[in-house]
C-alpha cells in the first residue's frame, strides 16, 4: 500500500506510560452525521501531532489506526472523487 509507512496500529493504552505522545488523542472521538444506528461505523479523532485516529466503533477499547495527515487528505480526496464508490 502507497504512504504505509504513515499508517500505525495503536493499541488501547495508547495514552499510558511509554507512549508516543503524538498519537494521543485530542479531541472527542466523533461519527460522520451519514452514519446508520446499526453500529458499522468509524469513529475519528484528531492526534497531537498532525494526524488522524480511526477506529471501530463497536470497539472502542482494541485500539485505533493513525493517520497521516497527508495520507488522510488524499483519502478524502478520494471519496469526495468517488474513487471508492461500489457499484452494486
């Protein structure tokens, strides 16, 4: 996968003893407003550094993925360009 290198895997203490201070969250964990009440959705949170937490929201606790900046632009990019739209 292109850009890898800024995707990291974090685990749920994340914010403990030892962790890489730019991957604590700093603000609310937040759903899209187009999210279903089913509870298949992402949640988002901004990262102290410049990057972006995602992760399950029927699972808050396994942890999340954290996004580069750049890496996450160019994912909204895509979607807003429907380079992700399935056709049925």
């Amino acid at each position: 996968m292109a850009g890898s290198e800024n995707v990291r895997q974090v685990c749920a203490n994340a914010s403990g003893p030892g962790a890489d201070g730019d991957l604590v969250p700093l603000s609310p964990w937040r759903k899209s407003s187009y999210s279903g009440y089913n509870g298949s959705c992402v949640e988002v949170a901004h990262l102290r550094g410049t990057g972006i937490g995602v992760r399950d929201s029927k699972n808050p606790g396994a942890g999340w993925l954290a996004f580069g900046a750049d890496v996450w632009d160019a994912f909204l990019s895509g979607v807003k360009n429907g380079e992700f739209t399935i056709s049925s």
